[in-house]
C-alpha cells in the first residue's frame, strides 16, 4: 500500500483509537523466537554467554548492532562460529566454521565476552589460550590473538578505562594499544565482571584483591582502581559473589549470585542500599547481568522458585516486574538494541519489549511501522518486530491491539 493511503487510514483509526477509553502503559512483552532469529550449535542447544551493541563504523553506513557471542555454530543460517552480529532484523557473520588462520575463519574457542575497541571487534575466550592471549580480534576477516602475555584462562568481562582496554577473569590486564599489564595477578581471585563509574575503575567478582603495597587494606568481591592498587569500596557489604556490575544514575550497581531474594544492590556515596526483594521470586534470584534502559533496571539470570521462573525481569522504582509468559531458562548477559532488549543464555537469544509504535525495531517511526504492523496482523512478522498482541494483555491482532498502536503513533500512552 502506498505511503498516503497508511497516512489516511492511520488518520482514521487514530480517531478512533483517540475517543476509546485511555488503557494507560502496555506491560513488557516476551516476544516469540523466530527463525530469523535462531542460533545453533548443531548438536545441543546454542548458549549465549555475551552481547555488546555497539556501531563498528561509526558515522559510516553500517546500523549498530548486536554483537552476539557464545557457543553456536550457525545465526540464522549462517555459518558464524561463537560470534555474530543482530542488527534488528537480519544476522551478519564474523568467520565460518573451521581452523584460525585462514581468511573468513571463525572464532576458535567459545566467547564469555565482547567489546568493540577503537573500531574493532573483541573476544574474549571461554577457555585456556595455549600462548599468548585468550583475547582476540577480527582484523581482516581473520581471528587472531591480541598480542602476547596477555589474559588466560576464561576472559569473563572487558570495559575500555582511560583509553585502554581492560580484560578480566582469571586476574585483570591493561592493554595499551602495544602491550598488556597486569593489574592484578592471577590467584584465588576471579573476576566476573567490570564498570566504569564516575571516572572510576571497578571490578567484582569472587576472592580478595591483593593487598595494596603501602599496606592499604585488601578488597573482598569488588575493588576500585585507584591507579596503581585495588582498594576496598567504602560501606561495602557484599558477601556473595559478584557477577554483574553497571552504572546507573541510582549509582553503581551489582548483582549477585546466589544472592538469595537480595540480589541487586546500588551504592549511593558510600552506602550500600539493596534493592526491595523480589517476593514473586519465590527463594531465589542469580543476578548474572544487568543494564539500565528507559529508567528500568533489566536483570538478566534466573529467577528460580515454584510459581515463577524465568530468563530475567524489570526492576522498576525499587520494585521487581515479571512479565506474563517469562521463557523459562537461564540468562547470562542483557542489552538493548532499539526498542527491544535482548537476553543471552540456554537456548539462544529472549526478546523483550515496551511496546512502541517503532514496530518493527530499526530506530525511527514512521510508514513502515505501519506497514509492518498491519503485515503482522496478517500472520507475517518480521524478524525484528513487535508481536500483534501490542497492549501485551494475552490476546493477538485485536481491536484493543489496534487502538493501542494509533495511541502511541500519536504520542500517547498505550
């Protein structure tokens, strides 16, 4: 259909939609896997161990995207080897199947990381670098290590710090762009995840640090850089492992695991506040990953219990939201693309979504949402869109649903 008739007919239904009653926010929605959106191994179930979203040429032609990495061997039917990339609505591969060392190769071990650094794609591998560095990039068309003496063992987290990037797990190194440092050597420490908060460097995880060398005390589960020792986190009282940390504007932010129903706390100056308990959470919730999106707070990991169960949930205002029909599984890493956040864990990629009148998630609205939302209506949806059920209440393509994308086309609420 022609641009100018969706013009018209939005003009028409928004009267309608206008003079129904107003329904408020639509909930969060679980939107169904597709097959445009299917990892494979070819065996067993795919795992995503870590996403990154992030525009690999910046100002130049190519959409941010997704970056994807785990153990699976196929994206959409692409032969992509631990890594791939979602840009919304198709699937992009970084190197086949098959042995490093040849153009187009894939990934040689499974990811636990990703980061784009200074224009290039990193990966940090879930499993022991024989030499060198269990760090690498695509540089191309070819996965090779990032120089030598560098991290080994599992690379469970990477951030860029004052221009340099830092790799952590077993212990955490500096790359300056030449070589690697350690900053804190391999032990009884490991380190799952990092942050930069306020112009500062954290890293958390499970053990002590080592001790600073003016004889400053050690840090236990997390520690802040202070450029040239680890040091304790004033008011921390954290005493499970560590898993995830993000900064919001709440403050700087760690989940757990196990953690109990206490899972996410936020350290406002220098006190630790957790966050109210997630009583729908039954006994337990691991908080692997977190990301801050719209004044929400996603946690990705899993929320076990008898009643409910699932790959993540909302905190939102210091209140835990669990969305109707929450996939079942266990999630290890969270992040936004568009309108739409994606969790990686046991079986692939979980979309979640607030419905928006950007239907089919590529960052702008206008006549193609349409489109594409009257095309879903009819039983075909894009791999990137919303479902037809809009206003999230259980019920697909109906009038409610229609209503309720006008609203939003319109600015309203849902």
């Amino acid at each position: 259909m022609h641009a100018v008739h969706w013009r018209l007919l939005s003009l028409c239904l928004l009267t309608f939609a206008i003079a129904s009653p107003a329904r408020g926010q639509c909930g969060g929605q679980w939107l169904n896997q597709r097959d445009g959106l299917i990892l494979t191994n070819g065996f067993d179930a795919p795992q995503v161990k870590a996403l990154h979203v992030a525009d690999l040429d910046g100002a130049g032609p190519q959409p941010a995207m997704l970056f994807v990495g785990g153990e699976f061997r196929t994206a959409g039917g692409l032969p992509a080897q631990h890594v791939a990339a979602w840009d919304g609505a198709s699937w992009h591969s970084f190197g086949g199947t098959g042995p490093i060392g040849a153009p187009g190769t894939g990934m040689p071990m499974a990811v636990s990381s990703l980061l784009v650094y200074n224009g290039q794609l990193l990966a940090g591998g879930g499993q022991t670098a024989a030499t060198g560095s269990s760090v690498y990039r695509f540089q191309d068309g070819v996965w090779a290590q990032l120089g030598t003496s560098g991290p080994v063992g599992t690379v469970y987290a990477m951030t860029e710090f004052e221009g340099d990037l830092i790799a952590a797990g077993d212990g955490i190194y500096r790359w300056n762009g030449q070589s690697w440092t350690v900053i804190a050597p391999r032990g009884e420490l490991t380190i799952f995840a990092l942050s930069v908060h306020d112009g500062q460097l954290y890293a958390a995880g499970n053990g002590s640090f080592p001790s600073p060398s003016d004889g400053g005390q050690a840090a236990t589960k997390i520690g802040r850089w202070d450029g040239e020792s680890w040091r304790p986190v004033a008011g921390n009282t954290l005493t499970h492992t560590v898993s995830a940390l993000v900064s919001t504007p709440l403050g700087l932010t760690a989940g757990t695991q196990p953690g109990g129903i206490h899972s996410v706390n936020v350290l406002t100056d220098i006190n630790w506040n957790r966050v109210t308990p997630c009583f729908q959470c039954d006994y337990a919730v691991n908080a692997n990953a977190l990301t801050w999106v719209n004044n929400q707070l996603y946690v990705a990991g899993q929320l076990r219990g008898n009643q409910v169960g699932g790959v993540g949930a909302r905190i939102i205002a210091g209140q835990w939201v669990i969305d109707p029909n929450t996939p079942r599984a266990n999630s290890f890493a969270v992040a936004q693309l568009h309108n739409q956040v994606y969790f990686g864990g046991i079986g692939g990629l979980y979309r979640h979504a607030v419905p928006t009148a950007d239907f089919n998630n590529d960052g702008l609205t206008n006549d193609v949402d349409t489109a594409a939302f009257f095309a879903c209506l009819g039983g075909a949806c894009c791999p990137g869109c919303l479902s037809s059920d809009l206003n999230a209440d259980g019920d697909y393509g109906t009038d409610q649903d229609i209503e309720a994308f006008f609203r939003m086309l319109a600015g309203q609420p849902c």
